[in-house]
C-alpha cells in the first residue's frame, strides 16, 4: 500500500471510530435522576446490561426501566419534567434532549411497555408540545402542557396486571388528565383529553373513548412523591365509578 491509500485508510479508520464514539455518547447521555424511590428499580442499559438503580441514581437515553412489585420511582428529567412510575411497569427512554438555547434540537420520545405512570410537563413540553410523545402498545399519547395518569393494562394471554387491582381495569390504555391536554392517536382516530376527563383506547385499531367516571384506575405514590406542585394522586375507594383526588 503506497503512502496516499495508507493516509485515506487512516482518515477513514478515524472517522469511523469518531461516529462509533459519538453513537456511544449519545447512549450514554444522563437526561434525569432519580430523586424518589421506596422498593427495588432495575435497569437494562442500551447495552444489555442490568442493574439496580437507587436515589439519585442518573438514568440515559436508551435505558429500560423496571418497577418492581410495590415500587413506586418519581425521576426529574435536565428540563425539570417528571415522570413517576407505578409498581409493575416497564418504561423506555427512547430519546431524550433539551438545551435551553437550542429549542429546535429538542427530543422527548418515551415508551410505557407495561403498567403505568405520572407525567408531569416540564420546559420541553412547554415551549415544543409537539416534541413530547409516549408510545405504548396500541396509542400514542401527546401533550399540550400537562399533567396526566396513563396505566397499560395487556390483553388476555398477555403480561400479567400491573399490581393488584389493576385487574378490575379493561385490557387496553386508560387515561386521566390532572391539568391540561393531551391527545391520544392510534390507527382508529384520535381525542383529546381534559382536565378532570377519563379516556380508554380498547385495542390498536379502535379509536380512544371518553369515560365519563374513574372505571377504577388508581395511582397512589407515598406522600413524599406527591411534593411537586401540579401533582395529584388517584385513590381508589369502596364506589369504582367515584374519583377521589387528593392534593398534596
């Protein structure tokens, strides 16, 4: 090999090495931080590996969260948004970027695989409503600068219910919208959704639907996870079809 094809196999060799670190720190980007946990949270990172996480423990792009049974984990992303996964969930970081002085570089793509969570808006979602979506099994759910209760419940055959008392709750994606809107978009069509409204998507191809009561979704966190203003909790009672929010 002459000088000149050794240089442009060397330029090409770096430049590869340069994208393959550049992918490997996007992965790897911290986006939030775990500031409330009482029980057992896993982690499967981009590359496979698993392990625990504790309080303060950083989460990245590309990371799979797992709740265990009775954990409940609140994590604060880098735009001061919040999400609090209930007890029973599987959640995925899809991607996740926020600068304060590059508003069109802006990305926040969630996945809620199985059970559910709290999601509170922060300034992402506040000044690019459109950047924001959480892609669950069979509807897409976008904001408009909100807070809001989602719980995937899976059909029959499937992965087995959240926690206890999630199995009084349909198969399907159940909605409730503390403060704001969201829409929910599946291949059926797509709703918007209120504050104090209920909604429920059935399956990938049927439409969402507004619930005029609670059909008996809860989100309880202790105490200490409902110190952030905006948030709410669902408690359920002895009438499924009452709701009893609770302002902490």
């Amino acid at each position: 090999m002459n000088c000149a094809k050794r240089r442009i196999a060397i330029k090409a060799f770096a430049a590869l090495l340069l994208a393959a670190s550049g992918a490997m720190a996007w992965a790897a980007q911290v986006v939030g931080t775990i500031v409330n946990l009482n029980g057992p949270l896993m982690v499967r990172k981009a590359d496979g590996s698993v392990k625990v996480l504790g309080l303060k423990s950083e989460v990245a792009q590309g990371d799979t969260l797992v709740s265990e049974k009775n954990t409940y984990a609140r994590i604060r992303f880098i735009d001061n948004s919040e999400i609090t996964l209930r007890p029973g969930t599987t959640f995925k970081i899809e991607a996740f970027a926020y600068e304060s002085g590059k508003p069109e570089a802006d990305s926040a793509s969630f996945s809620l695989l199985q059970g559910g969570l709290r999601s509170l808006t922060g300034l992402l979602g506040k000044r690019n409503k459109e950047k924001f979506e959480l892609k669950t099994p069979i509807a897409t759910i976008g904001v408009r600068g909100t807070t809001f209760v989602a719980q995937f419940v899976p059909p029959p055959g499937g992965a087995p219910p959240a926690q206890a008392g999630a199995g009084a709750l349909a198969p399907g994606l159940h909605v409730f919208v503390v403060d704001g809107t969201i829409m929910v978009s599946n291949a059926g069509g797509s709703m918007n959704f209120s504050a104090g409204q209920f909604g429920f998507t059935p399956t990938r191809q049927q439409p969402p639907l507004m619930v005029p009561n609670n059909p008996a979704l809860r989100f309880t966190p202790p105490v200490a996870f409902s110190l952030s203003p905006g948030s709410q909790t669902l408690a359920g009672t002895a009438r499924p079809q009452a709701v009893d929010c609770e302002v902490r």
